[in-house]
C-alpha cells in the first residue's frame, strides 16, 4: 500500500467516524431536548408511534442513497413504492384473494419484482443509453404516476388480510415489525456496500466514472445492479405502507422524496457522488423522527418540522461542503 493510498484510508476512516459521531449527537441532543420539553415523549405509546413511523422514510432513503453515492438520483422511488402497492394489493383483490397464504406470498412477490423491475428500468437506460439518472427517473416517475392513475381511474385499493396488516402493524417480542423491516434492511444494505466487490465498485462510480471504467470494473452492470436495488427497497417502503394504512394509492408517500434527499445528505452523503454510509443515515433518520414527534408533542405545526428539517440540511451542508470540494 502506497503512501498517498494508506493517506487517504486513513482520511476516510477519520471522515466515516465524525460523521457517525455527529449522527450520534445530533440524535442524543434531539432526544434529550424533547425528553425535558415534550410531555409524554417517553411514553411507550409514543416510542412505538415513531417506531412504526420511521420505517417508510426510512426504507424510501435507503433507496435513495445508492444512486447518489453512484453520482446520480433517483427521482421515482416514491411512485415506485406506490406501483408496487398497487400491484399486491390488486392481485390480492382480484386474482389470487382466494388462494389463502400461497396467494398473498405470490401478491407480495409480485410487488417486489415490479418495484426492481422499475428500478432495472432506470438502470439500463441509464447505463446503456448514458441519459442523465435525474431525467431517466424523472421519466419513469411520470410513467409510473400515469399507469398508476390509469389502472385505479384515480382512486386507491383497499383491505387486505388480517395477516398481511401484522405487517405494519404487528409486534415481535414488543418490538414493532415496521422497525424490525427495516433494521434489517438497513442491516443487508450496509453489508453489501461495505464487504462486497459491487458495493465498493458503487463507490468508485461515484468518485470516478472514467477511471473505474478503465480500472476494468463493468460499470454498466453496477449501475444497473444499484438501481434495481433501490426499486427493491422502494418496493419493500410501498409493502410497509400498504400494510400500515391498509389501502394504497398513487399519492401515498409523495411528500417523502424531497425528503429522502435531505436526509441522504444530512447524513453525509457527498452530492457529488463517491461517498455515503448506512449508519449515519439511519442515525440522522431517527433524529428526524425525533424532532417530528417530539415538535407534534409540543403543539407545533407539522411543517414547521418539516421547516426545522431543512433548515438542519442547510447548515450541515454550509459547514460539510468547503471539505467536499477538497476531498
């Protein structure tokens, strides 16, 4: 290992650790805040109301946060959870209700494929075409929005099984199952981009398109990797809905996406591309989660959160990026 590379190891290293560290403040602080100023923020009602609320952002950033680390975006993960809402719960009403739980499993399958199949889409016109990820998803957005209206004439789907409802509402061990989803792929996420040969390769995408091409890595095949992993997850956050509010629709989670960005880049995500980790993006969602609930407690205006929110992302990112530039 070369001086300059052991050099710059160790800066990321160092980098990776005050991100965590200031994930982990800002969380602690935020907690502390409204445990003193918010009455009942430590009832067990309210930890199981954020619990079950986190997940759908939660899940929608994860999504989000592969293509940025690649250097692109992916504008459709909203509507791609909604698309394969839609797909499960019709299945379910029209096609395969009757078959009991093999029926359910095969909606819930169904869903899936096509939330990475809207991700697989993205992928290859963005790799074999070489359009821009911001026009490509925002053409696939547009179509998903218009099937969608299309195939619901407007309206929404609802009333699933009892069983399928356990999803987002149920418990294990008193822990919410929304949660446990989605620890869990937070979990498999941050082992992919940390231990596996494509995860690092997203990475170098992200840092140099040019030079990862001419370091031999098939760039076309990650990018179209990384973005029907992030329809899989969106179609996982549409699953989580679905079973929350027991009815889906084209709309449901629109307001998210804007905010998947935010919290992708509050938890240090390099808008540039080439950098992002799991662990702080959980971090700084739960402290969002945190400061939503505990402001609802205190009376505020859901979208003065939604304004404290983004005022966050603005100074995070006026002290982060003079660093960016120089990394």
């Amino acid at each position: 290992m070369t001086i300059a590379s052991s050099a710059r190891r160790s800066l990321r290293l160092s980098t990776d650790t005050l991100e965590i560290g200031v994930m982990a403040l800002l969380l602690a602080a935020s907690f502390g805040f409204f445990t003193v100023m918010a009455p009942g923020f430590l009832s067990g009602a309210n930890i199981r109301s954020m619990a079950v609320q986190l997940p759908e952002l939660g899940l929608l950033s994860l999504a989000m946060l592969l293509p940025i680390i690649s250097g692109g975006l992916n504008l459709a993960v909203t509507f791609t959870a909604n698309i394969a809402g839609l797909t499960t719960a019709w299945l379910v009403q029209n096609a395969l209700g009757d078959a009991g739980a093999l029926g359910l499993v095969v909606s819930v399958g169904a869903g899936l494929a096509v939330g990475a199949a809207a991700g697989f889409l993205i992928g290859v016109i963005v790799a074999r075409v070489g359009a821009h990820p911001i026009l490509v998803s925002l053409g696939v957005m547009i179509f998903l929005q218009g099937l969608g209206e299309f195939l619901t004439r407007g309206g929404g789907i609802s009333g699933m099984p009892a069983s399928f409802q356990w999803i987002g509402g149920g418990s294990v061990m008193g822990i919410p199952v929304p949660i446990l989803v989605f620890l869990l792929a937070a979990a498999a996420l941050a082992y992919f981009m940390q231990f596996t040969r494509t995860g690092f390769s997203i990475h170098m995408v992200g840092s140099n398109l040019r030079a990862t091409e001419y370091s031999g890595v098939n760039v076309r095949r990650v990018l179209i990797t990384l973005y029907t992993i992030s329809g899989l997850l969106a179609a996982i956050a549409g699953m989580v809905m679905l079973a929350r509010f027991n009815s889906v629709r084209v709309g449901h989670g629109e307001s998210y996406l804007l905010i998947t960005v935010l919290a992708c880049f509050l938890a240090g995500a390099n808008p540039f591309g080439g950098f992002g980790r799991v662990l702080p993006l959980v971090l700084g969602l739960m402290s969002l989660q945190v400061i939503a609930s505990g402001m609802n407690l205190m009376g505020a205006s859901q979208h003065l959160a939604i304004a404290v929110w983004g005022a966050f992302l603005i100074v995070v990112m006026t002290l982060r990026m003079p660093f960016l530039k120089r990394s």
